[in-house]
C-alpha cells in the first residue's frame, strides 16, 4: 500500500504527532490508570504505543493493530528498539473483519484502549470508489428518507469507536480516542442510550489545524468501563490543560444533553409540542431556482436576467435573513415548481410556458443534482414541500443560529413567504 493522496484520504492516514501522543498519554496518567494491557486498534506507525508504553510503567502486553503492512513495518522497527519489545505485538489486519469482542475478551484487564482512528465518512469513501467500510453501512438503522438525504452518513471512526465499546462494556477498561467532537458525542451517546457500564467520561478539546493541519472540531474522549457503574454524563473542557470550569454534557429522560445544568433550568418548559413544524424547501439548486427581483425581471445565481411568469414564483426568505432580529425588505425569490411532493411538473409547460422553457433551458443542472432523493422523480422535483409551504403566515426560525429569534411572517404582496431547507416554521392561517 503506497501512500498516495487518496490512500491517505481513503484510510484517514493522519498520523498523531509524537508530541501530541505524549501529552494525551501524560493526561490520561492523571486518571492513576494502571493498565495492564494496551491495545491500539489503528495503530499507524505506532505513536501511541510508543507513548504509552513509556507512560504506563504497568503494562504487560501491548498489541497493535494496522491495516498498512508499510506502517507495521515501520511500528515494528521502532518498538524493537526497546527493552520491552517483548511485551509488543502487531498485527497486520483489517480493522472491519477482526473480531473485536474476541480479541479484547482475552486481554488481562485493566485494559487501555488507545489510539486515533481513521477521520473519514462513508460518503467520502463512497466518492473515492473505496470499499474500507463496514459491510453493513447503515449501522444506525436509519430509514427511507433519513438514509438517502445523507442523515444516515457517518465517520467510519464512528462505527469502530462503536464495535470497541460493545467489546469493551462490562470490562474493566478506559477507551481514550482522538476523533472528532461529533464523534465523541454519538459514541458516548450510544454507551449511555444501549445501558453500558461506563464512568467518568471526559473530552478534551484539540487543536487538529496545529497538529494534524485539519480544520477540524477536534477532541480527545476518555470513558471507562466498570462492571455496574451506569454514569450518564461527562465533562468537557476546552483543552488538556483543564484550565477552564468544564460544560457537563449528558443523557437523561432520554435525550442526548448538550448542558446538564441549562436543562435542569428550563426542564419545566417541555412538553408535548402541539405544532407541527415544518422545514423549508430543499433543492439543492440555488444558483437556478433562487433569484433576485430585477425590474419586472429576474436574475439568477448565474448572473443571467430571466423573464417568468408570477405562477410558480414566490417571495422567499434566507435563512441567514431570518436569523436577524428585523427582516428587512428581500427581493428574493424562489421558484417553487411543484406544491406537493411528486407532482407532476408537465402542466407548468401550459400554464406558464416562459418559466418552462427557464427549466429546461437548466435541465442539465436540475438533473444532475447528486443527491438520490431526486431519482426517478418528475423534472424539476424538489422536497420539504407541501400545503404547508403555502400558508399565508408563518413563525419561523433559523436552523443556522444559536440565538433563537423566532420571526413570524406574512405574505407580501399576497404571496407566501417560502424559505431554504435550513429554516423551520409552524404554517399559520392568521397572524
Ligand atoms: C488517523 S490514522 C492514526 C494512526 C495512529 N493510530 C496514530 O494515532 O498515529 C488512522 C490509521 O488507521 C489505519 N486504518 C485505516 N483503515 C483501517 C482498517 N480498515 N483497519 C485497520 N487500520 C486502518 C490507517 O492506515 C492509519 O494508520
């Protein structure tokens, strides 16, 4: 395996700095861990081994695990050239068809779990034609829709974070990974949710653009693993150093909680929802189907100036406009071909022909849109779209904000005001 671009892309091929592998090494040491094996999973040209072997006086075995036969050469080398080279052992082997339970069932507890898996999606790989991925990709059982839209799209660090902490439940174990926040947090949400023994877990910021060059949200995660401990929560600090007042994530009546103590706070306020709320129009063509009131005309993200009729064009607001304490006035539009789902769009070629021939003068875009939800659909097919997108008044709110500002909405001159897929809104008859 030779290290090309898009092998480094295909298996996440990021090596951790030494520097770094120490200093999560020293971190860990703070928890008086006293493995007594150490298991890197993906071990690269062994970094982690190599740290924790000098931080972890009590380790009796060492093993590794790598798919890239030239990274396990090179780990091997380096390990020969310690004293305890005895205790190590690596081992050439995909991570996907190893039997994890089974190897970790035979290790000596306490057992570390160490290391920093590959930063990759499966969409990503599905882009670079790579087959490195679990055999059954939609491990988190989405359906239908979810699964298509791309929902059901995952790190595959995910995945093997996952297949070791159902190895690693009911042990006595510490897994210590490098991956990505969101990562961190589905993990740990998966061991809370399925009822694992985990304790004290913690995350740690890291700063991926210095050590790995990626613009990444980066963290480094530690949970435990003790027979009958049932710990729901963990402490999130900005970086290792633990200098900061640490933000207490977790789990309870269900949902995965992003701030232990604000939801104490405003627990009183849930409830059944009696809205229903509805998402924004997706088309995943803005550059065609947006546009800018120009005189009587239009123009579209193509910079052309195009001419259509009123049928089927609607006044539309941003999201980023909705995020803003006041909407001022928007010359935006949207062309909104379809008022259900799979309607047919043909009629259009009658009833406005001028914005027919605007469709399919872009029919090239409109079809080759990516994603798979728009396959074997009419032309011109969007989603998030319904009865709902055309009620008159609506209350809105931004799915890009913190802030939550929710803005009602009226019809101008009207016609109502549709927004992008990142808005969501209640459908109103009055105001
Ligand atoms: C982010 S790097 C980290 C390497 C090492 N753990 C470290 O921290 O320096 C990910 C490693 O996973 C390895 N890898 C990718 N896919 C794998 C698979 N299916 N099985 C085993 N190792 C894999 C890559 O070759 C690479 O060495």
């Amino acid at each position: 395996m030779v290290g090309t671009g898009k092998q480094k892309a295909e298996y996440g091929d990021f090596q951790t700095p030494m520097v770094l592998a120490q200093a999560v090494c020293a971190r860990l040491a703070h928890r008086a861990l006293q493995p007594a094996t150490l298991l890197e999973p993906t071990c690269g040209i062994g970094n982690f081994l190599l740290a924790g072997l000098d931080q972890f006086q009590t380790v009796g075995a060492a093993i590794g695990v790598e798919i890239n036969p030239a990274h396990v050469q090179r780990a091997s080398q380096a390990l020969h050239q310690r004293q305890d080279a005895h205790k190590t052992r690596l081992m050439q082997a995909d991570f996907f068809a190893t039997d994890w339970k089974r190897l970790i069932g035979d290790l000596a507890e306490p057992i570390l779990v160490l290391g920093n898996p590959p930063w990759v999606t499966n969409s990503e790989l599905g882009t670079l034609g790579s087959r490195n991925l679990p055999v059954k990709s939609n491990f988190q059982k989405h359906d239908g829709l979810d699964a298509l839209t791309g929902k059901a799209n995952f790190d595959i660090s995910e995945w093997m974070l996952i297949r070791l902490v159902e190895a690693l439940n009911h042990r006595r174990a510490t897994l210590a990974m490098l991956c990505k926040a969101a990562t961190a947090r589905k993990v740990l949400c998966y061991a809370w949710r399925n009822g694992m023994a985990v304790e004290r877990s913690v995350i740690y910021g890291i700063d991926a653009e210095r050590h790995f060059d990626a613009a990444v949200d980066a963290v480094f995660l530690i949970a435990d693993f003790r027979p009958g401990a049932a710990d729901r929560q963990a402490r999130v600090y900005r970086d290792l150093t633990e200098a900061n007042e640490p933000k207490i994530i977790g789990y309870e009546d269900g949902i995965l909680l992003a701030d232990i103590s604000a939801y104490h706070r405003w627990r009183h306020l849930c409830g059944t929802e009696t809205f229903q709320w509805r998402s924004g129009i997706k088309h995943d063509c803005a550059k065609v189907m947006e546009l800018r009131r120009e005189g009587g005309k239009y123009r579209n993200g193509l910079g052309q100036i195009v001419e259509l009729e009123n049928t089927f064009v609607y006044p539309m607001l941003k999201s980023s406009g909705l995020g803003k304490a006041q909407q001022g006035p928007s010359n935006r539009v949207m062309l909104v071909p379809q008022r259900r789902v799979s309607e047919d769009t043909a009629h259009i070629e009658h009833e406005a022909p001028k914005t027919w021939r605007y469709l399919q003068s872009h029919a090239d875009r409109l079809c080759g849109r990516a994603s798979s939800i728009y396959r074997d659909r009419p032309c011109f097919a969007i989603f998030g779209v319904g009865d709902y997108s055309f009620a008159p008044w609506k209350v809105a709110i931004s799915g890009f904000y913190k802030r939550l500002i929710f803005a009602p909405v009226g019809p101008v001159e009207g016609r109502p005001v549709v927004f992008d897929d990142t808005s969501y809104f209640v459908p109103c008859e009055t105001c």
